[in-house]
C-alpha cells in the first residue's frame, strides 16, 4: 500500500470531540454495568457524533489491503448523481435455495418487495437494510445503511431487530458476509448503547458461525470505541470479521460495486473525503497496468480480446471449469451456491491470468471450479450478453408468452454477437444439464436463474432493484427453453 494511502487511513485520536464521546460512552457502560442494567435501561446521554466531528478509523488492527485496480474515477465519483439505486437478489429459503414453484416463489419484484414488507412494512419502508447479490467469493452479501435509520422517536429499535434477524434468517445457514455504511448515524438516530450490546448478544452463533466479513465503511473513532467497549463480549474470532474500509473503492476486491445498494448520501461523503485526504489514485496500480499488456489474462478483460489472444470460441476458464463440474459436480448438493475458500481461489484466477493450465483434480474442492465461473462471467468488462441487449431483456415480460420466444431468437439472431451467442449455448447448455440432477443437487432452473442471472447480464453503472427479478426470470427462460431458443 503506498504512503499516501496510509496517511488517509490514519486518524488522530485526541481531538475534543473524540474525547468527550469516549468520556460519556465510557461513563455510561460502567454505570450500566455495575448497576446491572445494561437492558433495562431507556435513557442514553445527549452526546453529539455526528460525522462531521469525526475523523477516520486508523487501520490499526486490520489485516485485509483494499489496494486493488478500479475502473474510471469520474465514472464512480459520478454515481452520486445517480440517486439511491440497487440491487438485490430476492429471498430464499434458509437453505439458500428456492423451491421449484417458479411463479409462486419467485414472484415479480413487486410481489418480493411486498413480502418484505407485510410483516415488517414498518420497518421495510425506510431501506435500513438490502440484500446486495453475491460477494465475488460467490458469498450472499447484505447491506446496512446508517444514514437511512429515521429519528429514535419515529422507530421501534425492539422491531428493527426483529426485522434484523428475519432477513438473516433467509441466508445464515449459508456464507454471508455484511457491509455497514457508518455515515450518517448521528445523535438523533442512533439507536442506545444497550440495545447494541443485547443485539449482539441476540445474534447468537447460528448467526455468527457463517458470517465471514463485516465490513465497517468510513469508520470514525465513535466505532472504533465502540469496539473497544463491547471487547469483553466479542469473542476473538468474531473480531477477526471486522475489517474497517476507509473508501468505498477499496471494496471492489471483494465486491461487485455496482451491485451494492450505496445511498447517495455515502457516495457524496465518500466524494469528500477522497477530495479532502486525496490518497493514491484508485483507480489504477501495477496490477491493473499489467493486465493491459498482459496477453494471457482472463479475468476482469473484454471477451473478444480473450478470444483473439488463445485463439479459440471458449474461453479456457470457462471449458475448464464446466468440463470438471460435469464431470464431477453435478449431483453435489448446492453446486453454484456454495462458496470457495478465498485463498485458494485467488491462486486459481492469478494462475488462470498467467495461461497456466489449471488441475481442478488436485484442488480436490468441486466449489473452486463453480465459483470460479461464476466470477469469471460477472468480472467481464462487458456481459456475456452485452449491454445492449439490457433494455430489451428486461421489456420482454411486457411481451405475451407466444412472442417471447420469437423476441429472444430475434435478440440471439441479429442482435447478439457470434461469439457471445456460442459461449451462452455452451454455458446454458451445461446449465440444462445441472437442473437435470436437481433431485440430488437442488440446483433446480429458478436457483440457477437465481446464481446465474445477474452474471449474464446487467446494465451500465448500478442495477435497479426493479429489474432483477426479471434477469432471474430470463435466465430461468434460457435453461427451460434452451432446444427452442438455441436454434441460430
């Protein structure tokens, strides 16, 4: 990590306003604690810990480097014109699966945002918290938005707990990993230092054995003290999890950004402070330079240049990685929804980007190839089924059933490149043969959709929550109609 960089993650932790926070938190929990009344009480002082105040969390402690190759400044400095836009993977069942009714459980993004709202619509309506796609470790992630809690007075912190551990509920038999944005958690909307400690406490191991990452996005000192506070209650291996993040860019090693539901509120004061501390620029390093001039590289590049450099119709990430799971994974239960270890994975991509010929055999982990693939597809610079094609995928439920078909064999005749079209009947195919076993694998067409989806296809810049249910839709269209659709 360069100097520069290191200096923005520095902070100095005596200024006023730090130490009067630390006086009156620290006050507070012993008073609390000595008097047994951590729970019981209702009254927090009046203290003020607005962002303003506040400085950046130091690095101290964090093993994590964020310090990876990004794409256009301006373009993601711009996002935040672009208004509180989203997406999100709808809910499954607690084993991270959806059950084969296709319409009932799917839904319309209306029906999903429905659901949600029925048992919570009280809660639900200000956006606290979003579900956001896979991680690029192939791991759910779920997002939760300080600046979007109301004043304390206008919310029920007993309900937003409850809704807290409802939408957990949905994905913590599987890996998950949490991202907090810290800004714009103030005095008026911060929630009393007890019910933080009993949520803690609430969200007990089934909760915690599957969280791999907790991600703290512009931590101030008030979260580092905070930390420090609740230290005798967080177990060591949980602290491991927490990974304090500066800037919103250093995500991107292990985040699809433009899948994260960022308010704009987050994306301005990220703008500031990069202004103001100006660190490394970064949207460039060695290794994004060096995968320009690199003719062997496959991830992260556009298709037609891997293409050209191996001189072939499918990329070799992708033969490799669908001729060892037909071979090997397609009766495993949860294939494609199961992580991979982190480590290894990386190994696999930097050998892959060196033309390396990968052994998954020696692996000896059928996780590795899936999610591999899955990576491989949604770090494209461009989706496998273009960006031009967005706008009329996500129009076609407008259509009637009967035109359906004739509109996407008329998408994959003349609007489609070549190329794309024969690595999509590849992958789809493959796909048809993976719901085939479903009995075993429980990877029936609306789960593979639901995997698959957002890897085929999306828009420029932040997909809308709108339209993910129907890029779910169209994928489970692909693998259902595959003989009839595959025709070109």
């Amino acid at each position: 990590m360069s100097s520069t960089n290191e200096q923005g993650l520095q902070n100095k932790t005596d200024t006023p306003s730090g130490e009067e926070l630390s006086s009156e938190l620290l006050a507070e929990f012993h008073e609390a604690n000595r008097d047994n009344e951590l729970f019981a009480s209702t009254e927090d002082p009046e203290f003020e810990f607005d962002e303003s105040g506040l400085q950046l969390a130091s690095k101290e402690g964090i093993t994590e480097d964020y310090n990876v190759p990004m794409t256009s400044w301006e373009e993601d400095l711009a996002r935040e014109q672009a208004g509180e836009i989203a997406f999100r993977s709808g809910a499954i069942t607690p084993e991270g699966l959806i059950e084969d009714d296709f319409e009932k459980e799917l839904g319309t993004p209306s029906d999903a945002e429905d659901n949600d709202e029925s048992e919570f619509r009280d809660v639900a309506q200000y956006r606290i918290l979003e579900v956001a796609g896979d991680d690029t470790y192939g791991r759910k992630v779920i997002v939760a938005s300080a600046c979007r809690l109301p004043p304390s007075s206008q919310i029920n912190h007993e309900r937003l707990m409850e809704y807290l551990k409802y939408t957990l509920d949905q994905y913590v038999e599987n890996d998950y990993v949490i991202v907090y944005f810290h800004y714009g958690l103030t005095s008026k909307n911060k929630p009393k230092l007890g019910w933080m400690l009993q949520m803690y406490r609430e969200l007990d191991r089934k909760y915690k054995k599957n969280l791999k990452a907790l991600y703290l996005v512009h931590p101030t000192n008030f979260i580092k003290l905070l930390l420090n506070i609740f230290k005798p209650f967080i177990s060591a291996k949980f602290g491991r999890k927490i990974m304090y993040v500066d800037y919103l860019h250093k995500l991107k090693e292990h985040l699809h950004f433009d899948q994260l539901v960022v308010p704009s509120l987050v994306l301005e004061h990220d703008a500031k402070i990069l202004s103001a501390q100006k660190p490394s620029y970064p949207y460039s390093s060695d290794e994004s330079e060096a995968a320009v001039h690199n003719p062997k590289q496959q991830f992260g590049v556009k298709l037609q240049q891997i293409l050209q450099n191996y001189k072939c119709v499918i990329p070799p990430v992708v033969e490799t990685c669908v001729e060892f799971l037909r071979k090997n994974a397609l009766d495993v239960e949860g294939i494609f929804r199961r992580s991979a270890n982190a480590s290894v994975l990386k190994d696999v991509q930097k050998r892959f980007n060196q033309g390396e010929t990968v052994d998954f055999d020696e692996i000896n982990d059928v996780h590795i190839p899936a999610v591999t693939m899955k990576t491989f597809l949604r770090d494209l610079q461009e989706p496998i089924l273009t960006f031009d094609l967005y706008q009329p995928v996500v129009r076609l439920h407008t259509l009637e059933e009967d035109r359906q078909l004739i509109e996407v064999q008329r998408l994959f005749r003349e609007e489609l490149p070549k190329e794309n079209y024969i690595i999509l009947k590849y992958i789809i195919h493959f796909l048809t043969q993976v719901s085939q076993y479903s009995d075993s694998n429980k990877m029936n067409t609306v789960n593979l959709a639901i995997v698959f989806g957002p890897n085929l296809l999306w828009p420029k810049g932040q997909a809308n929550l709108s339209t993910i249910g129907h890029l779910n839709s169209f994928a489970a269209y692909l693998i259902d109609n595959y003989t009839q659709l595959f025709v070109r």
